[in-house]
C-alpha cells in the first residue's frame, strides 16, 4: 500500500465494543488479569503498554517501513531512549550541523557519562569513514539539516556504516516519511520529533523510534521506553495518530509553498543567500532529488545587512509568527542564532521559516513589504 492509503488506515480499525468509527483513547492504567494470571490483550500497566500507544507505534512503523517503534514523550526522550542504549566508552559519530538540542544533548550529558561523539561535515563521507574506529557504535544522519538544510547522501552513510558493523540512525523529523523512507535506503534506525510534522498541528509534544529490525540494539530501546517511563499519555498518542491521518496531503502543499517561498526570496536584492534543497543551485540539490519524493516545508535564508536587519525582518512578517519549532499548519519565522545561543555556529543573519498552509501568494505578499528595506 501506498504512503496516502497507510496514513489513513494504519492503526485502525473499528473498536469492537461499540461500533465506533474514530477509535477511543484508553486512558487506564491498569489492565485486567485472567483467572489463570494470564494478559488476555497483551497490556499489563501504563509505563510498560498502553493500546493507543500500540496504534501510534503500529502506524509509523508502517509509515516509515519498518518492523516495529517506541514511542517517547518527546523527540528529545526518543534521542535519550537512543543514547542509553549504548554503554560507556562507545564511540557515536554525529553530523557538525546537528539539531542544537541533540548536539547538547551530547556534548554536556552523554559525554559525562563516557559516550564520545565526533562532529563531522557529513556533506563529505569520506569524513565519516576516517571518522570510524573500533568503538563506534553510532551514525546519527540528520537530512534536511537544521538551520542550514545541509543534504547527507543516506544510502552512502549507511553503506559505510555497514561495512564497518555500525548502525546508522536517521532523525527523519523535517522531511517525514511522506517523502523521505530512510529505511529503504539503508538506515537502521529512523526517530522522529512527532511534535512536529506528524503531529501536524502545534499542540502535542512526542517522539519515536522506528526500527528496520527488532535487533539487540531496539530489544535495549524497547526496555529504556518500559523502564525508563518518558512514555506519551494516551491522549497525546491519540492527537498524533489524528494528525498523521493528512499528513501525505499536508508534506504536498508544505511543499508547494516552500517552493514557491524559495523562487520569490532567490534573488530578492535584499536576501544575500537562500538554503532550500529543491532551488538547483543549491549543493545537496541531486541528492535530496533521489532520496527525497518532495523537497519539504522548511527553507532557510540569510538578509541583507546583519542580524538587526534580519530581526527587523522577522519582526514585520504579519502571516508569519516569530516562534521555534516547525510542521504546524501555520507559517512561522525565526531568528534561529538566537534561540540557540550563544556557541550558535548558525549566521547571526539567518531567519529560518517553517512554511506552513496559508495561500503562497498571501505568504509571499506578507514577506515582500517585510523585506522592502529601510536602510
Ligand atoms: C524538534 C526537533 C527535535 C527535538 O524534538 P522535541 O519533540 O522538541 O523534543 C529533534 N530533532 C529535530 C530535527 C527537531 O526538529
């Protein structure tokens, strides 16, 4: 079946008690025990199991062609659930541009713990074969990049990392499996942040972990979820299951309009740069065009006169909200090197725009008075 056809049906069904069409949540618990001490349906107690939960997980599984996923209470939670899993002294090889919360993640939590992790330019595989050595365990791959929409070559990642018995694990957040399937084209792992474009609609935080296989690595996973316990709430499972429903519709016109952001500020006199993979001129443009089916909803560009003229920008767009985060169906802009502080390698001129369902031509109207300069 096809990605449109699995987004509807996946994790669903008729509830057989009642006839409901839309599934209910089930908020217990706790579940009942045979006479024999038996679990009849497989669930036990809340942290460990939960039927919404199994739905969400069955449904990206499928989503993203995989064998079966862990749903976290958070993107970050599913990254942590990753990192656990790992023991000290293991080596994990990470891309220089990565999501600035991972890249912290790492450097002042794992790296206490004895996890080392190596920041490569990952646009370069030959930086992430001379990056191997005995001990890693770990390639993270994160494409599209953030802020900078950077394109890594998954299958050629995945490659090397096979070669050497090292799993290869894709953050799938910006492009979702809608257009990008990394488990086709070689990766091990996929997590996303469902905050964002599986959610779909800005009003549930949630992570997950798909696996190609159900390995010793995802069993380890699998038991950090149960035991460690940053587990979404039913409710939380259901909102994300409701939102995946439209997701291959919502990545098409996320899209469209991305697109037709790009060709508007491509060339605009007061916008000295312009990151978004499907313009040809830019430098992943070939590969995003084999591994992605669309080039997604996420663009980002560098103004005219510095990071004041940048902010001014930011802060004159009516249809665009300033605000972090991305995948919801509304517009929003942000002056990226100041949310990540201050070891932000992101240009101090850079607004980053998380393209949303509004009209195009009323996007770009907004944007052309916010970008007629002043100076
Ligand atoms: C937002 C984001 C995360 C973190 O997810 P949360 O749900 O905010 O914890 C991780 N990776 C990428 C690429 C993201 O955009």
């Amino acid at each position: 079946m096809r990605i449109e056809t699995l987004a509807v049906h996946s994790g669903r069904g008729i509830d057989p008690a009642t006839g409901a069409v839309t599934l209910p949540i089930h908020m217990s618990t706790t579940f009942e025990r045979a006479a024999d001490g038996t679990y009849p349906h497989g669930f036990v107690y809340g942290r460990s199991g939960n039927p919404t939960r199994s739905l969400l997980e069955q449904c990206v599984a499928d989503l993203e062609g995989g064998a079966s996923a862990a749903a976290f209470s958070s993107g970050m939670a599913a990254i942590m659930g990753v990192l656990q899993s790992l023991s000290p002294g293991d080596h994990v090889i990470a891309p220089q541009d990565l999501y600035h919360g991972t890249a912290r993640l790492l450097k002042e939590g794992f790296a206490r713990w004895g996890l080392n992790t190596s920041f490569v330019d990952m646009t370069d595989i030959d930086n992430i074969r001379q990056g191997i050595n005995p001990a890693t365990k770990l390639i993270l791959v994160e494409t599209p990049s953030n802020p900078l929409l950077k394109i890594t070559d998954i299958a050629a990642v995945a490659d090397i990392a096979h070669q050497r018995g090292v799993a290869c694990l894709c953050d799938n957040t910006w492009a979702s499996p809608a257009l990008q399937r990394c488990l086709d084209l070689g990766a091990d792992l996929v997590i996303h942040s469902t905050t964002k474009y599986l959610g779909g609609h800005g009003d549930v935080t949630g992570g997950i972990v798909v696996c190609a296989r159900e390995d010793d690595l995802f069993r380890e996973i699998r038991r950090m979820q149960q035991d460690g316990g940053a587990v979404p709430s039913p409710f939380d499972c259901w909102l994300t299951l409701r939102g995946i429903r439209t997701l291959p519709y919502r990545m098409r016109a996320h899209s469209e309009n991305a697109a037709m952001i790009a060709a508007f500020l491509d060339g605009h006199p007061n916008v000295a740069e312009v990151y978004y993979p499907g313009l040809a001129s830019h430098a992943g443009h070939e590969i995003a065009r084999r591994q992605m089916a669309m080039f997604g909803g996420m663009l980002s560009f560098r103004v005219n006169g510095g990071a004041a003229e940048a902010r001014r920008v930011a802060g004159s767009a009516a249809l665009f909200t300033q605000a972090t985060s991305l995948g919801s169906y509304e517009s929003l802009i942000e002056h990226r090197a100041s949310v990540e502080g201050p070891e932000s390698r992101t240009p101090p001129d850079l607004l980053r725009v998380s393209v949303g369902l509004e009209n195009a031509d009323d996007l770009i109207a907004d944007l052309e008075p916010a970008l007629a300069v002043t100076r």
